[in-house]
C-alpha cells in the first residue's frame, strides 16, 4: 500500500500589512513635515533672561581679625584696609548673601575695628557679625 501525500500549498508571505504601515509611515511624514512649516512662520517673542551667575554653592562666612598691633587678616591673609574692601565687594557683587565676622584682639584699638567695620560695610556686604570671648572662664 502506497501513502499518498496530499498536495501542499506553497508557503507564501502576505505583504499587505507591511505596505499598509509603510503607506501610512509616508502619510505621517508628510503632514509632520507640513506642520513643522507652518511653525516656522509663526512670530514668537522668546523671553529673555537676566544676567548669569553661576550655581555654586555660597562660600563659607569669611573671617576678618585685627590683632593686637592692628594688622587686618582676611580668612588669614593679611590685608590692607583698601585690599579688603575690594575683595569683600568682589564676592559680594558675586554672591550678595555673603556673611563676614569680625574679630577683634582685646589689646587692640577699637579705632581699628571700627575702620575694620566701615571697610565691610562699605564693601556692601550686609550680614557683618562681631565676634567676642565670653569673660567666663
């Protein structure tokens, strides 16, 4: 007895799908690239931004000492009267939440400290501590 195959049918891919998405690919192309036209007409009025700063985080209070012979340190670094303006009010313009403390020696003259005092406040600097030693032992 002889096994008789049936007949099978080729094995064939449809390609009515593919062509459907890659038809409505070409559609949506077209309108994007017709919508991407009219924008550019448009007349937009772009808003501006201020100056830019940069994003660091503030420095550290900045600590100013007048020893007992009057020379002026800055976190320090001895300074004139005149360097710590001009350094105060650099960083101030930079950061303007900047804090400087003043400390002043016991010996010292208070005619120091109070020039110390007028050359921060005068830099523009707004948050100025004095710093004084509790007489308790």
């Amino acid at each position: 007895m002889s096994i008789r195959r049936e007949k099978t049918e080729d094995a064939t891919i449809n390609l009515t799908p593919m062509i459907d998405v890659v038809f409505l690919l070409v559609i949506f192309f077209m309108v994007g690239s017709k919508f991407s036209e009219a924008e550019s007409r448009i007349n937009v009025n772009v808003p501006s931004v201020g100056e830019l700063r940069s994003i660091t985080r503030a420095p550290d209070e900045r600590i100013v000492v007048v020893d007992n012979k009057g020379e002026v340190t800055l976190d320090n670094s001895v300074v004139t009267i005149d360097q710590l303006t001009q350094t105060l009010s650099e960083q101030h313009a930079n950061y303007p939440s900047l804090r400087v403390a003043v400390r002043g020696d016991g010996a010292s003259s208070f005619q120091k400290v109070a020039e110390v005092l007028h050359a921060v406040r005068s830099s523009g600097v707004e948050q100025v501590g004095l710093s004084a030693k509790s007489a308790h032992r």
